[in-house]
C-alpha cells in the first residue's frame, strides 16, 4: 500500500487580523475617504503621472490580498484569499527561480491592469457558491490570473461590481466623463474581463459597440473559446441567426481579434490558451494518508450527473469501494434529477484538507461524462490518481448537444477531457467509451494491475508554467499596432497546403504543429501561394472563414480564393471542396501557448 503525505493548512489564521486592516484601507479607498497615514499601504512601485515605473517581481503576498476584500462585508472572496494563500509558498518559489534564471527578465515596464470579474458583477456569485458544491473553474482562472500579474510587478485594480467601473471611469480624472471614453483610451494598459463584463463596458460605460480606441486592450476569459464566424457579428447574424434567433449573439458578436480571447486550455489556436494552475499539496511527515488500491471517486458535484451511469457504476462497484461528493441538483428540472447509488459512499460537499486527503487515497477519478474539461481530472492525475475519461461518439458539439448549442465555437468534443485525451493519454488516463462493458472491464483490470503509484502535471499548469506564460502574452502580445505585428516569429512558422474538407487546424495537428492565426495576412495573395507552387487561373476575394484556400479544377487550373475581411482568418474553417493554406507554428512540449523559441 502506498503512503502519500499531504501538508496541512498553516497560513490563514495568521492573515485574518492584517486583512481586517487592508480591508478598512480597500473599503476608504473606493469610497474616496481620506485613509489615516499609519493604515496606508507602501506600494513599491507608486505611479507618478508622467514617469515609467519598472516591473520587478512581487514576493510578499500582502498586497495582493488586499486586492480581495470586498467595498461590502460579507464572505465574498474567502474562496479565492484561501485558494492564493494555501498556494502561495509554490507562487513565490516559482517566481524566484524564474527570476534568478532570466526567464522573467528586468526592465519590464509596470502596465497598469484592470481586471473586472464580469460574472459576478452580473450577480451570479460563484465566490459565495464555491463552499455548497458550485462550479470553481472560473474562481481558479481568476485567482491565478491575479496572482501572476501580481508577482510579475504590475499595476493591478481587481473589481467585481459595476459601481466601481463607473467610478475609475468617472473620477479618474475631474474633468472627464464616462461618456468620453468611447472617444478616448480607457486609463489601463491591459483590461482582464469575461463574456459578462465586455458587454458591460460595451453597453453602459463605452457606449460604443466596438468599444471605441479601447478595443485592443481588452482580454477576455472565455472557458470554451470563440471562433471566428461567431465573432463576427455581421458573419454570425448570417450564418448563425436560423439556429436560435433570440440568442445568437448571446455569447458572441463582440468583433475582437480573436486573441482576445483567453480559454482555459489549448483547445482552441484562434484564441490564445490562459490555463490556470493546477494545486498539488506538498508532501511532508505531518500527516499520512495511505493509497487504497481498489478505492475509486466519482467526478460528479451534483446528483443528477449520476442519471443514466448506473451500468456504468454497477460494474466499477465490482472492483472499487466508490465515493463520491455530490450534492442535490440546483437548477435542474425533476425529470433531470439523478439518484446516487446506496453503493457509494456520498460525503456531499467537502473542503478542500478533505477532499484533497479523499483525491490521495483513491486509485481512479472516475469521469461520468459532465462536467466537461474541468481543472478536477488534472488535479487527479497530479495526485496520482488514474483518470477514466468518457469518449463521445458520436463527439459532442452545437449540433447535437444543450450545453453547447449557445457556446460560439464548432468544436467537435470527443471526449469528457480532450487535453488529457490529446495531451496526457495513458498510463495517466484512459479515453474509453464506458458503455462497451468489455473495454471498461479490460480497462479497469489494466489500471490495477498497475502497482506505483502514478502521477503527472504538465508544466504549463504549474505555477511556473503560468507565470512565463502570461508574462510572454504581457511583453509580446501587442493588439494595437498599426499594421499589426504577429507576436510568433517567422521562424516558428510553417506553411502547409491542407487536404480537400480540412480545417487548418487538422492540417497543422497532421503535421506536428498548431494553427497559427497572426500569420495568415502574409499568405493572403496570389505572389504567396505561388510560392507553394501554386499557379491561380482564377483568383476571387470572398468574406469567408475557410480563405485563403484553393480548388484544384483540373490537373493544371486552380481557383483561388482570398480572404475579404480580417475578421474572418481562421483555423477551424472548413469546406468540402477547398484545400486551405494553413501557416503553422512550433510549440514547446508542456507549454503548447509558446513557439520553440519564444521566450
């Protein structure tokens, strides 16, 4: 029997009386009261109008947790202050070794950042939700997405209610009004948002739907991505409008370069890949807790996750003692509901010691299916658990599945878990379908005849692994140039001329690369495509997400077709008929957002 040791919680007792104090400060500060000189905070890099202030890399967490405490008393931010503080040893040793190696390098310009947590400014509040069972994907993104713009030494104001965005509008300066900013540059170098929030800047403070001069500031946490059809309202209004009226542009529409988009994996190469941090508790002799070989969890938070898996669980009850954590069904329609099976052993919502200590005994994560690509699974596998991931098929899409039909994006999900079935694979996880009785019984005696004790993070899910990301897109990702400038270097690039009915990001994948988007305006004539040996009899310029691509008419005359509008570059299109001219980058192995010699 293995025996992992998992460090205790030590640090949070210790901040409660400090935050109190940065807590009067924080509330003074939006509220324009005067703050007594003993209760000020000493920022080490104060901005002076008119003066560049350098980056350098933030080691004491006490500024940044200022940062969550809510203008109103309550529990608002105790998730995420919990989440940072139990991490922030890891944080901080990462940022020294990144530092001391050159990776983050100096003379960095501090950039003032604005992140607004649209969601709950909305008032869907996942922070109070996040202790009864609710989804803490976003909560995780955000956190770590502060984090690291914190330690990387810059200028960070995090807001989560709409009164304060109309107050760093309205008051920034004395003599400006929201209403200007649709004619100015909003006073931030960077701004951090989701869905929620850029259509509140759209439609109450910008009061300009293309967010006026400020357009290419704006990043947006977006989980599942946004291809290029749905970004483009007046493609998506055109294409899209028949198959839900009412809310076609829902999620969408919003007319950004398409690297303004920050998802939560690589799944999608229009967009630019955030991630997160997966947490793996430290191991020291405080506290043991033993493997139990034959000890599988149920990945399920609420109860009717379990409807229709009983088949599935009947025979897994054969060879594991099943736990799990779910809760009641919020929001879900009786008929919806699920049952969980008298069998597992239900220990409802846990904190995270708990659950953590409940991870490291167990020796599968057992996917039923929903929900899909959560930090849940990688957090397993980090602990050494085995991941059991449903495969779909047909693969689950817009077209033939509820959650995806309003999300913008054409993916086609063939699996519970596509980064840990594309990227990770076996030993760590096996992508099964869990119907066929024969391959889960194969499977299952395959997993235990495994006697170590597994276990594997990817870098670019570590907290290094985030920080060098992120500070790349900061340094590198410059959205308002004129013309604008690709951030990947030519060198990383590789043309290619896909198959008829692929899309360039089959096409890349086929040959070892991902799709990159910035480079499609240099293909994007006919002197180019003579270049790969491509002779045009026909060229023809079209608004449309599959150019530029060609047809082979006969042996000896090809039509080619041109991109008409910028907006529409994209790696997912595909026709039947056309070959698209795909540019292609490298990538580094574990941090997929990087080219072989970005840096």
């Amino acid at each position: 029997m293995a025996v992992v040791k998992v460090k205790p919680l030590r640090l949070l007792a210790l901040l409660g009386g400090a935050l109190v104090i940065y807590g009067v400060v924080q509330t003074a500060l939006w509220m324009k009261r005067s703050v007594p000189e003993e209760l000020k905070v000493d920022v080490e890099f104060q901005r002076r109008e008119g003066q560049e202030v350098q980056a350098e890399v933030r080691l004491d967490i006490m500024g940044l947790l200022v940062q969550l405490v809510h203008p109103c008393p309550g529990k608002q931010f105790d998730w995420m202050r919990q989440r940072i503080t139990r991490m922030w040893p890891k944080w901080r040793k990462a940022a020294i070794e990144l530092r001391d190696s050159g990776k983050i390098k100096r003379g960095r310009k501090s950039k003032k950042i604005l992140l607004h947590f649209g969601t709950l400014a909305q008032g869907i509040r996942l922070d109070e939700k996040a202790f009864l069972g609710g989804p803490l994907g976003e909560l995780v993104q955000w956190s770590d997405l502060m984090t690291t713009l914190y330690i990387l030494g810059h200028d960070v104001t995090f807001t989560t209610e709409k009164s304060q965005i109309e107050y760093l509008l309205t008051n920034y300066h004395d003599t400006l009004q929201k209403s200007t900013w649709r004619k100015k540059k909003v006073p931030f170098d960077l701004i951090y948002t989701d869905i929620y929030g850029i259509k509140l800047f759209k439609e109450q403070y910008l009061q300009d739907t293309s967010l006026g001069p400020s357009r290419c500031l704006f990043r947006v946490l977006d989980s599942f991505g946004t291809e290029a059809d749905f970004n483009s309202l007046t493609y998506a209004l055109a294409h899209h409008r028949q198959e839900n009226p009412a809310r076609v542009c829902f999620w969408s529409c919003n007319n950004l370069e398409l690297q303004q988009y920050f998802t939560m994996f690589p799944h999608t190469p229009d967009n630019s890949f955030m991630g997160f941090v997966i947490e793996k508790p430290e191991m020291n002799d405080s506290l043991s807790v033993a493997r139990h070989p034959k000890q599988g969890l149920i990945y399920a938070k609420q109860h009717y996750m379990f409807k229709g898996k009983e088949p599935y669980l009947d025979i897994l009850k054969e060879y594991f003692t099943l736990h799990g954590t779910s809760s009641p069904s919020v929001l879900i329609p009786k008929e919806d509901e699920g049952k969980v099976p008298d069998y597992v052993q239900n220990h409802g919502v846990l904190q995270n010691a708990e659950y953590t200590q409940l991870l490291y005994q167990s020796k599968v994560f057992i996917g039923m299916g929903f929900p899909y690509e959560g930090p849940a699974p990688l957090e397993a596998i980090a602990a050494g658990c085995v991941f059991i991931n449903p495969r779909f098929d047909p693969p689950h899409s817009r077209k033939n599945n509820r959650f995806y039909k309003e999300k913008p994006t054409n993916r086609e999900i063939t699996s519970q878990h596509p980064y840990i079935e594309h990227f990770i694979g076996e030993p760590y996880a096996y992508t099964i379908d869990i119907s066929n009785q024969t391959i889960l019984r194969k499977t299952v005696e395959k997993i235990l005849a495994t006697t170590e004790t597994l276990g594997y993070l990817p870098y670019e899910f570590t907290e290094a692994g985030m920080i060098e990301r992120m500070n790349y897109y900061v340094e590198n990702q410059d959205l308002c140039s004129v013309p604008r400038k690709s951030h990947i270097p030519d060198s990383a690039i590789h043309y290619v001329l896909g198959e008829p009915g692929k899309s360039c990001n089959e096409v890349c994948r086929d040959q070892g690369f991902i799709c990159e988007n910035t480079h499609f305006p240099a293909m994007n004539s006919e002197t180019f495509l003579h270049q790969m040996k491509i002779t045009c009899d026909i060229n023809k310029f079209i608004s449309d997400i599959v150019h530029p691509s060609v047809i082979k008419e006969t042996e000896d005359h090809w039509t080619c077709f041109f991109q008409a509008d910028a907006d529409l570059f994209s790696c997912a299109g595909r026709k039947t008929s056309h070959r698209r001219a795909c540019s292609c980058r490298t990538f580094k192995k574990d941090q997929t957002a990087l080219c072989d010699t970005c840096s």
